[in-house]
C-alpha cells in the first residue's frame, strides 16, 4: 500500500508540519534572466507552486549579494526587486499548502572576473580550482581568485544575515546555507583550498570558524529551528575539491558541533561520484552521520523511490531530497503515491531561459488522458 511508504509519511520539522518527507533538493535552473537576478510569479512561481505537494521545497541557490554570484541567471536574495519576487513565489507555494525554504549562496572561486566588472572571485586563498566557470559569454576557465581580507570574511558573514532576513521578510519558511559542493563554506573547510594562517585556516576548528559565525548570525535574524544547512563531506575531483585526510575529521567535528544548536534540519550528500578506492573518503554518509548527528537528517544523491523509502526504513535519515526526477515530474509526490512511472528529464534543457523543459512536463493526468 501507497500509505505505507516511509517517504509518504507526515513528518514534524521543529514547528513545521511536513505532509510526507519527501524534498525538492536545491538545483540551478537559470530562469532569472532579467537585469535584476529576480525570480517572477509567472516563471519561478509557477516552477515551485507545481512542486508544492513535496513535504518541503529548498530552492535553487540564490547569491547573497552581487560578489558572491558565479554562474548566469540566477536569483538573488540582496535586492528590494528579488524579495519582491521571491514574494510571489513563497505566496504561489503557500496556496498550494506547500513549504518552501532558500538556499543561501556563495560559489567563491567558482566564479569568473566577468561577473565581477573585471576583479577577482573571492575565496579562502589565491588557488585557482582549475574549473569551468558558466559565464555570460559560455563556459571560460576559472582564475586565481583574491584572498579575501578579514574584512571581506566580515562582510559575508553580514552579507549571509541580510539574506536570511531578505528571506524571511519575503515569506520563506526557512533557509538553507549553501555549505557545500565546492562552493565559498566548503572551499574555507578544505586544507586543500584554504591554506590561510589566521583564524580562518589551519587546524580544522578555524577552517570550520566561519560556518558557526554565519550561524550565529543568522539566527539573530530569523528562528534557529528555521536555519537549515547543506554539506558534502566526500566530494572529490568536483570544482578543484580534493580529499586528504584532514576532510572527514573535519566534517566530523562540524557535525557533532551542529548538535549544540536547535537547527530545522542538516542536508547531507552522499559521493558524487564512486569514492570507493579513495582511501580518505566515506563511502556511506548517512551510516556515518546518523549516529553522530542528533537532529533532523535530510540525504540526497541518486535515490529513486525504493531506496528513499529504504533508508528512512534503516533509520539512517528522516527526509529524503530529490533533484533532477523533480526538473521533470512536479508531482513526484503523486507518481510515488500510485508507483507510477516517471518522466524522463531533458538535460539540454536544465539551464536555458523560457518556460521550456521547466513548466511543461506533464502531470500524471495528462499523460493518462
């Protein structure tokens, strides 16, 4: 029976009632191609409200503020225009009796001096990642980014906290920080792309020391049981991250600190790619960090129905994130409640402007008609 799924089951997030614990990962769509990076009611609004039967949504990450921007299109969370925007969509998904938090964001060195009128990407220390970056003139090759000052450090920690408020004052639920994927938070954590010798670099307690300040500050902002935030701990060979043997130690110690604070949920990854001969990696992230961590664990990375349903059955997580089945069926929720089949997602289309392969992929009653 459908309604004995574990992922269909109603879940309780801190003072959020959840319909079923299944959740719309983050994932860049690059809709937002107007001059103010600013999210409308008829394109993102539309996007989210027909996803709006997840348990909870985490949006596309959102820049917050123009230095931290790095791929084209994408929304921010700094300017009075993107929190009128974001308005429209928290209020399309509120209708729907949806949930919707944003994810915070960042890239750091995964940037490009086009974005920035000529300067540098900023990041932990001067070392380029050797990457890509999504440009407005297509994909270039990334460049040693500027060491960011104390100063600069000061000032995205601000820059997190306006965001957070941004967030709230346009009807967010929460928010997720992007602490992930290669991006600023991670590059900070890693010895391998940050090798500055203040209190930000060095042993792991300061590489991790601008994550609890961001904390921290957020939560001056907006309710700490909101506060969600996203970590992939054996990322390796993605955006210039490599593993040593300092980056699980390291995530260890994050995780057991994450449990002195009252947040909505952490949001892991499990490998990207196969780490299984990688002697510094952690082949099962959900086995590991279930144990150690005492709140509400989301886990993401390739499931699909059964296995989704299989580790909230283990008890090795609580909610279960989907990304690219949700670019193609906005009402995964359904199609899982009836063991339907799935669409199938057009990758061509994941990052192109328009309402094509973002709007128009159809629902289960309109395949069946």
């Amino acid at each position: 029976m459908s309604s004995e799924q574990a992922l269909l089951q109603s879940y309780t997030l801190g003072d959020l009632q959840l319909k079923n614990r299944v959740v719309m990962a983050p994932m860049t769509r690059s809709r937002a191609n107007n001059p103010e990076n600013a999210p409308t009611g008829e394109l993102q609004g539309e996007y989210y409200r027909q996803r709006a039967s997840a348990g909870l949504i985490i949006t596309e990450g959102s820049q917050i503020s123009p230095r931290a921007v790095g791929y084209i299109n994408t929304p921010g969370i700094y300017s009075h225009a993107q929190v009128e925007g974001w308005k429209e969509v928290t209020q399309a998904v509120h209708k729907a009796d949806g949930k919707i938090f944003i994810q915070l964001w960042h890239v750091g060195r995964i940037s490009h001096p086009d974005f920035h009128n000529g300067a540098l990407p900023l990041a932990p220390s001067a070392l380029n990642p050797q990457a890509k970056s999504f440009t407005p003139e297509g994909l270039k090759d990334t460049v040693t980014p500027k060491e960011m000052s104390l100063e600069e450090i000061r000032q995205t920690i601000q820059d997190f906290k306006n965001a957070a408020k941004n967030a709230w004052e346009a009807g967010f639920d929460g928010v997720e920080i992007h602490s992930s994927n290669g991006y600023l938070l991670h590059q900070f954590f890693s010895s391998t792309s940050n090798v500055r010798n203040d209190e930000y670099g060095g042993i792991k307690e300061n590489r991790a020391r601008i994550l609890f300040e961001i904390l921290d500050a957020i939560k001056e902002v907006i309710p700490e049981n909101r506060i969600g935030l996203r970590l992939n701990p054996s990322l390796h060979g993605i955006f210039g991250m490599e593993l040593n043997e300092e980056s699980i130690p390291t995530f260890d110690y994050i995780v057991n600190k994450l449990n002195a604070y009252n947040l909505a949920y952490l949001h892991l990854s499990e490998p990207f790619n196969d780490v299984s001969d990688n002697p510094h990696a952690e082949p099962h992230i959900a086995k590991r960090y279930r144990p150690m961590y005492n709140g509400t664990m989301i886990i993401n990375a390739n499931f699909d129905q059964e296995k989704g349903n299989a580790v909230i059955k283990a008890g090795d997580a609580d909610l279960v994130a989907y990304g690219k089945p949700y670019v193609s069926n906005p009402d995964l929720v359904e199609r899982f409640e009836q063991n339907a089949p799935l669409n199938e997602w057009d990758a061509d289309t994941f990052y192109t402007p328009g309402e094509k392969g973002y709007l128009d992929y159809p629902v289960l009653e309109e395949v069946e008609r």
